[in-house]
C-alpha cells in the first residue's frame, strides 16, 4: 500500500486543481478562493469554490465536495483508477500496474467480495435446497428464469452464518467480511446481514456489483435492506437497472424512471428496456445528470398512492430546473408498474408512457386537485403554493406558463394572477433576504456557547492550518470540550493523522473524506473562510488562552462558595481555600497580562 500511496501523493503534489477544473469551468479569483458556476446542478449564480492551496473544492449549492481525484471521478464518471491514469500523464508521473492491485486492498476488495456474494446468494436461489422459499416468492411476483439470471438475483437463507461460512470458505478474511459490511460481528460471534431475504445486487454502470438491496419474503420490517453506502455505492448518484438500460434510453430517446426492483425487473422482462429506479431516494440533481449523457428527456411514472406522490413531487423542482424535458404519469388506485404490467400489459404501458404530461402542467393540476373544494380560502392556498413552486424556478418561461395555466383552471384572468404573483413575490421579499446562501456569513451558531465558539474557533483555524496541528494535537486532546462537534472533529483529525509527522495544507483531503456528508458541507464552509487566514499562531495561541479562562472560573467560584463557608463554620482548612483562591486569580492575571500583551502587537 505503501507505494501506492506515493504515487497518489506525488500526482497530487504536482497537479494544481485550479488548473483541472479551469479546463472545463470557467473560475474567477475571488479572494483566496475561485468561483464559477458548478458542473454538479444547474445554477445561474456561481456557489461553486476551489481552493487552490488546499487543494479542494466545494460548492454552496449542491455541497459536492472533495478533492482533485473526487472532482474528475465525478465529472467524467470513471474509476479512482482511470482518474489516477490520466492524472499521471498529464503530469509525467508512472502509474506501475502495481497500483491497481496495491489499490484493491483499500476499496476494491469491496468489489471482490461483492462478487463473490452475489455468486453465493444466486447459487443459493437456484441450486440449493435453502433457495425454495426465495424461488416461491419470486414465482409469486411473476419473475422469470431469464430475469433471474440477467439481474443476478439470489437468496439469502433463513440462517446466521450462510454468507459468512461460504466467503470464508473462499478464503475472504474475516476483515473484509467485515469491512464490506455482509457480515457483522457481536461479542466475537459472526452473523450475515441479510437473512431470509431475496437479493437484488445493485450495479453500477461500469457493471460492478456495488452493494445490494435485500427484500423480506413476508410483511416482517424492514421490507427493504440496503447495503450500507461505500466508496464505490452513493445512493443519491446509483439508479437501479442503469448498467442494462442505458443502451435502450440512448435508442429510445428517454428513459422512464420507476420506483421499485420489481418494476425495472418488470418492464425488462416485459422488453421494456429503458427503465431505472433510484433506491429509496427522490431522484436527486446527481441521478438526472446521469440521465442526461444519455438523453434530454425522462418519464417519471409514479406508483398510485398518495404518499409515494407527494415524495415525487417534492423533487419536481429540481427536475424542471434540470434542463431536462420531464414527463409525469400516475397510476391509479394503488398499483405499481410492476402490477400494471402484469394486468395490462407492455403496449398499454406504453401508450400511457407516451400520453404522459408535461411535469410544470402535472404539478400545476395536481395542486389544483388536491384543494378540498373551490373556496376562496382553499383557492389562496393553492396559489401561495403554486407562486412559491414558481419562484423557486429559474425559467421566466416556465413561470409564465405556469401562471397561465393555473388561471385557466380557476378560470380567472391572465392579467389578474400576474398581478396577484407580483404581490405575492413584493410581501415575501423582506422576509426572503434571510435564506441568502451563506457564503459570507460570520455569524456562529447563536446556540453555541461563548466556550464551544471558542472551541469551534480553535478546531477550524488548525483545520485552516494544518502544519501547526501536530504541535497542538496533545494539549488539546487533554481538554474537555463542552461542543460534541469539535470533539468529534479532533478526535477524526487525532485518528486520522495518527501515523503522521508531518501535515501539509493538502492532507485536509484526508479529513474530508472521512466526514459524513452533512459534517462535510459544514467544515467545507469553514476552509473557505477567510477569517482562519491571518496570523495563524495568535489565534490558536489566543483560542488556548480562552479555553483555560473557561476552565478557571468556575473552579473560582467553587472556591469562593467553599470560602464562605469555611469562614461561617470556623473550619481548618480555611488558609489553604485563601491560597487556592490567590493561585487562581494569579492564573487569570497571567493569562489576561500575555492576552493584553498579544493584543498590542
Ligand atoms: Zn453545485
């Protein structure tokens, strides 16, 4: 692992991020940061930041992140591996084939092991005695032999160790049973994951198999088990069945996203081949830009039931903003693709896909729809939320439209919803100047306390200068942090560059990955924060000097309380109290003078 390493880290020394990206967005210097507009969701005003010293970026619209390797694996949607190729040519460092196999120590064990599962989960289905009450169910649901195999589903039994006996069979170390999250271990005993569940292997479009997704045979709960999400399985970026549709999408000129395994399944059995799911998510800005290197248009058939609705609807914003020519249809009463397919066939399921609406005119009508009756009231209501769908649309066009179409329905004029929208828009103005992103914002969360300010100031300024954190690593360690958050991060950072002896700005790509998302986004913010930026050493130094302030005073006021009863009660002790007392005020003095002192300067 070792000298791969070395590679990574010498193609990251020689490349300058800035230079990557600026081949395919344009940036503009603004402070110690660049901005542009992001490649990863459409915006008209750049959120989207590279640090060049850091070597980072992140953007304030869509919170993508990471470094120069996250940036080109997500833009062109190849492998670390690939990435690692091109990156090494464009700065002449070799890449030995070596790498790729020092390499799949770290993640592609993932896709090994993975491999392997599947063989042993569909072997199960198909050639074991355990696979029958798999095989059953999945007759039930109408699934073919061809289906079986071109999906790769498998079973896994109603015992604890099937999974893991048989990989360790196959000679997989207990470690990587382990870290790929199929077997899980509990007081030294090991158990598989999935139990008594059907295996559905999700698989990536370079057809990898990059987790899987587990259903119960009955009603028991969860009905669903996903994979944890890994290196190589994002949930919001993965859409199921892509690996086998995006061939038919690219022919047929859309791609129609459904909501279930057993619809794609379905509609491929049934020869519809340009069918996706996301899994258990909305479809998110990620999925579409997916969709559209295939094609510009999508249709979105939505299950009969009011909730799965109202989820689809939710994400209908950020379809139309897209770019991306969006249909909508709806079941009814109920029914799932799988289930129309099943009663009426392929060629009705297509025509309906094919008088599907345009997704402005469905989320207009359904609104319209879901008004109890035509009262004002209810009519008011329905168009406050009506003008805040618009207004958070970017196409003048699309809003126009939209008005236009709503004041058929409520058969009222063009010119008086214009008006209405206009009054609309004026009252919400003084209270929408609060949302503005929060690029330049300074303010501390007014939750946190004077001392977790303190201590949130500290964490983001060695955050912010990494050469110095290895110097204050121990002191800091031996505090008592009162903010969980800043403990959690110098505990990561601690963790992290534990076989460290030096740091470097860069290295901060280290803690970056290993921050769940929403911790990502917000220590994100804080690298780009010019506030960290001057004189690094006074403002760690100073942050220390607070922290010990906040550790004195309430011992002085332990001690004053412990005073004034010693003096009520005549005890003994009474001499060393006042000592105590005089010790720490001469602490505080200390600390105060070198404060004054810093503060001249
Ligand atoms: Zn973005």
């Amino acid at each position: 692992m070792a000298d791969s390493n070395k590679v990574v880290e010498e193609i990251r020394q020689r490349i300058n991020i800035v230079d990557v990206i600026k081949d395919v967005v344009s940036l503009n210097k603004k402070g110690k940061n660049h901005l542009g507009l992001c490649p990863f969701h459409t915006e008209k005003t750049p959120s989207f930041n590279v640090n060049e010293e850091k070597g980072f970026f992140y953007c304030f619209g869509c919170q993508e992140s990471g470094d120069v390797f996250t940036f080109l694996m997500k833009y062109n949607n190849n492998s670390f591996y690939e990435t690692l190729l091109d990156l090494g040519k464009r700065v002449g460092v070799e890449v030995k084939s070596s790498y790729q196999k020092d390499h799949e120590d770290q993640y592609y064990f993932l896709i090994d092991i993975y491999k392997e599962a599947a063989r042993i989960f569909q072997d199960t289905l198909i050639r074991s005695k355990l696979g029958s009450p798999g095989l059953n169910y999945l007759s039930k649901r109408y699934i073919n032999d061809n289906s079986l195999n071109k999906f790769m589903l498998g079973y896994a039994p109603e015992e604890w160790t099937h999974l893991h006996h048989h990989l360790s069979q196959a000679n997989y170390s207990i470690e990587s049973q382990i870290k790929s999250e199929l077997v899980k271990s509990k007081n030294k005993n090991y158990y598989d994951n999935f139990r008594h569940r059907v295996i559905f292997p999700i698989v990536d479009e370079s057809h990898r198999i990059v987790a899987f997704g587990g259903r119960v045979l009955d009603d028991s709960q969860p009905k669903y088990l996903n994979s944890p999400e890994n290196y190589y399985f994002k949930k919001r970026e993965i859409l199921y069945g892509l690996n086998l549709a995006k061939q038919a999408i690219k022919d047929e000129g859309k791609a129609i996203i459904v909501e279930g395994y057993f619809d794609v399944i379905m509609a491929h059995q049934m020869g519809i081949e340009n069918v996706v799911a996301p899994l258990g998510t909305g479809l998110t800005q990620r999925h579409i830009q997916k969709l559209k290197r295939y094609t510009d248009k999508m249709v979105l058939v939505f299950d009969g039931d009011p909730a799965g609705e109202k989820a689809m609807i939710r994400g209908l914003t950020h379809t139309l903003k897209a770019d991306i020519e969006t249909l909508v249809v709806t079941l009814s009463d109920g029914m799932d693709p799988c289930d129309y397919l099943l009663n009426n066939g392929s060629e009705s399921f297509i025509e309906m896909v094919n008088q599907a609406k345009p997704a402005l005119d469905y989320r207009i009508e359904w609104g319209y729809h879901q008004m109890p009756d035509g009262n004002d009231f209810h009519k008011r209501q329905y168009l406050n939320d009506l003008y805040s769908f618009l207004n958070a649309l970017d196409s003048e066009v699309q809003k126009e439209e939209g008005l236009k179409k709503a004041a058929i329905l409520l058969k009222i004029s063009d010119r008086g919803i214009q008006k209405d929208y206009m009054n609309f828009l004026n009252k919400g103005r003084s209270k929408k100047v609060v949302q503005k992103e929060p690029t330049d914002s300074n303010t501390p969360d007014p939750k946190l306390s004077p001392k977790a300010i303190t201590e949130r100031y500290l964490i983001f300024t060695l955050l912010n200068h990494l050469e110095f954190f290895l110097n204050y690593k121990n002191r800091f360690l031996s505090m008592d942090l009162e903010d969980s958050f800043s403990q959690k991060l110098l505990d990561t950072m601690a963790e992290v560059f534990s076989d460290k002896e030096k740091l470097e700005a860069q290295d901060v790509h280290l803690i970056l990955e290993a921050l769940d998302e929403e911790d990502k986004a917000l220590v994100s913010q804080e690298l780009l924060d010019g506030k960290y930026q001057a004189e690094p050493i006074q403002q760690i130094q100073d942050c220390f000097k607070r922290l010990k302030l906040h550790e004195i005073r309430p011992e002085q006021v332990s001690i004053s309380r412990k005073i004034t009863e010693a003096q009520r009660e005549n005890t003994v002790d009474l001499d060393e109290l006042l000592e105590e007392r005089q010790f720490l005020a001469n602490e505080e003095n200390k600390l105060k003078q070198r404060e004054k002192a810093t503060w001249k300067d």
